[in-house]
C-alpha cells in the first residue's frame, strides 16, 4: 500500500518562521524568505492535484469519476460545456463556482447543472471520499485538433502537480495529442501518466497488447508510464455488492491505474517536502537563529535574567494594571523554574501556554487597552496556537521561541495597556 509522507512537522516549523518573523525589521532577503516559506507551507498543506487531460472523447471525465469513487462529472458532449471541474475532499457535498477576478460562491450539494448556469472559469465539487485528502482530481476541458481549443488545456496545466493524459485506445495517442503534450513542463511530463482509455473496446486478439508494447517505444521522457484501462469494467467491479469484484477490478486495469497515480502524486509530495526541508535546514531556521541571537544554550538562570531584563525594559511610566498582572503571571513561572531544577521542557512550554491562553480570555472583553490596539487579542489567540505546537518538538530552540513570544507579548501589552488617564481609579471613588 502506498502511503504519503507525514508533513505536519515541516508546516509547523514553516508557520513558527512566518510568526516569528512577522513583525521583524522588512529587507528585501526577509520578504523573499517570507514568500518561499508560504510556498513551502501551502504545497505541503493542500492535496497534490492530478490533472485529466485529453481529446474529447477521451474518458477523461469518466476515469476521474472512478477515482472520486462517485459519478460526479457529466460524461460525453455533456461536458463540452463544462469549464475548469475540480473534484476535492469536503465533510459534506458542495459545489462552489469560481472566476479569477471575483469572489466564489457556493451552493450546498453536487449542482454542476446550476454552477454551469452561472458561466464561471472554474467549479469546485467537494464530496466525502477519504482518498481525496491527499490528491484532488482536476477535470480539465477536452482539446480537439491543432486548432485554438487546445490553448486553454495547456495554459490550464500550469495549476496541476501531475497529470494523466488519457488517449482513446482505439486511436491511440495521435500526432495532434503528441504536438499538445510536448508544450507541457518537463517538470509536469516527470509527473505523468499516459492511460490508454476504452481498452475494454480492444478485445481482438492482441491488440491491446500491441497498442501498449507501441506506446512504450514512443513515450519517451513524455511520461513516467503507460496504463491501459476499461474504465466501464472498473467501475462495475467496484460496485459489486457485497464487496468489490476485486478479480474484474485488477483485470481491468483499475488497481494498477489507482497505483500508479498514487505512486506519482506520492512522489511529488515528497519533491514537495525534501525542498521544504532544505530551505528550513539552509535558510529559514538560520534566520530564526540571527533574531533569537546568542547559540543555543538550555533554559538557565542567565535566560531567565535576560528575558526579566527585557520585560523590565518594556514597563512604561504609567498606570498599566494588565501589564502588571501579565508580568506578575510571567514571574511566578520562572521562580517555579528555579525551585524545580528538573522542570521538563514540555511542562515549561505548557506553562507558557495557558497563561497565555489566560490572557488571551480576559484581552477579549477589550476594556483593559487602548482602542486602537484592538489587534492585540489576535496577538494572543496566535500565541496560544504557536506553544502549543512548540510542545511537540525537541531541543532548545523552542525553549527560545517561547521566551521571544513572552517578551512580544509584553511589549505588546506595554504599548497597549492602560494609562493614567484611561485606568479605572483602583480605590473605586
């Protein structure tokens, strides 16, 4: 069975670089960084996106429905009035219609017929199949001969991770199919898979057989392989009742297509996140580094001095009672630091945590700062997420991270807190 690799420690690493460099002083390096973490963050967070390629006729919308498990997309010159069809994961059916200078909307349930009313450049169908949270399918407009339907497939391909080119095997793989695909990325053809669609229909002799030996002298670099498939056979075996007929689902095709788009879509997640990978270990952990400052070194009296140095600093003249209470909440975990010279780092960072979380609570009401600092509860709320996920990893540097978190808080809080003039008198006359 193939399975994706895990990428929920690196988007955590990647969202603890754009938090913690958020307010940092802006240079041009730091927005570049900024913009490959996001990058790196997004890929790693969405579903790969397998693009259906093909002539019309092909079956593409056919083999995307076997794969969705669902008959979802119109088949036949039905679909020749269907834009851009992307098929994702959703807790419950929708159909959401989209344009590239406007807001989406959305209507509940598969509404292709109503979404197409609304003459959008794309429609998004979400339906509840488990296999869609790791890929979506992406039904793109079928391309006729060397004329100018085929532009809006190629252009189309740029939104794809990998792609399957579905080619009528009774016509298989013709020069109008080939002149279209040599247009694509290298980078998409590595990612590919060439399908030779209707192979129920080849039931003479060896044709099949023929097609396919033909079709693998001629691929070339264009695709990574070939993988004949009667989608109608397919499609029957899985709805055998009690259970699949598993002998009809290998025999035609379904279980080696199914396999082999997961193998490539699982190989472009790992792509995905070894380059992920080597921008932390190359760039963006390094940056952290320069803003937390000094090497790594335990949590220790000295850090506790110098983090009660900064929050000492960040007291300004004035009556700030939040302030005082928040650094009075900070004091008393660091004085428990001292009497517990085995404090585990997980119980430290929790700590850290729920006063945060605390503070977040009370900031809510908004009573206790200044009007124009109504930012500042997000601030916390951000907090309250970013330790929580310190806890689950290892070594010093969260440690740091979660010292640099408190001291922005406090500077937050002193700039936002009560003044003088805004305080409530404490005596209450």
């Amino acid at each position: 069975m193939i399975e994706f690799p895990g990428t929920e420690k690196e988007v955590r690493q990647l969202e603890r670089f754009l938090t913690a460099t958020e307010k940092a002083p802006a240079s041009d390096e730091l927005e570049q960084l900024r913009e490959r973490a996001l990058a790196h963050a997004e890929r790693l967070s969405n579903a790969v996106a397998i693009g259906f390629a093909g002539e019309f006729g092909a079956g593409k919308s056919s083999l995307a429905n076997m794969l969705a498990g669902a008959d979802i997309l119109p088949t036949g010159p039905h679909h020749l009035k269907l834009p851009l069809v992307i098929v994702a994961y959703a807790e419950a059916p929708e159909t959401t219609v989209g344009w590239w200078d406007r807001e989406p909307k959305t209507y509940s349930g598969i509404a292709l017929d109503k979404a197409a009313a609304d003459e959008p450049d794309f429609i998004s169908v979400g339906v509840n199949t488990p296999a869609l949270q790791e890929i979506s399918l992406y039904d793109l407009p079928g391309s006729g001969a060397l004329d100018e339907t085929y532009k809006p497939t190629l252009d189309l391909l740029d939104y794809v991770d990998c792609a399957i080119w579905c080619t009528n095997g009774t016509t298989a793989w013709r020069e109008t199919e080939r002149h279209l695909w040599t247009q694509a990325p290298q980078k998409l053809r590595d990612n590919s898979l060439l399908a030779v669609t209707h192979a129920d229909l080849l039931t003479t002799g060896d044709a099949l057989e023929r097609v396919v030996k033909r079709l693998d002298k001629e691929k070339g670099d264009l695709f990574q392989a070939v993988v004949p498939i009667g989608t109608p056979d397919a499609v029957k075996a899985m709805a055998q009742e009690p259970e699949p007929d598993f002998d009809l689902w290998t025999s035609c095709g379904g279980q080696n297509l199914a396999e082999q788009v997961l193998d490539i879509a699982s190989r472009h997640r790992q792509q995905d996140l070894d380059a992920a990978r080597k921008d932390l270990a190359d760039h963006f952990l390094p940056y952290l580094n320069t803003l937390d400052g000094d090497a790594e070194v335990p949590v220790s009296d000295t850090q506790t001095q110098s983090v009660q140095s900064s929050l000492t600093a960040a007291l300004p003249p004035l009556d700030n009672p939040i302030l005082e209470d928040w650094l009075a909440a900070i004091a008393s975990i660091y004085d428990d630091l001292r009497e517990s010279t085995d404090m585990e780092p997980a119980a430290f960072l929790q700590s850290c945590q729920e006063i945060v979380e605390d503070f977040a609570e009370r900031l809510e009401s908004g009573s206790e700062i200044d009007p124009e600092a109504d930012w500042i509860p997000a601030e916390f709320e951000k907090a309250t997420d970013l330790l929580l996920l310190l806890q689950f990893e290892s070594g010093d540097a969260p440690l740091r991270d979660a010292i640099n978190i408190l001291a922005q808080l406090s500077d937050n809080l002193a700039w936002a807190g009560s003044t003088v003039a805004s305080a409530a008198p404490r005596t209450g006359t």
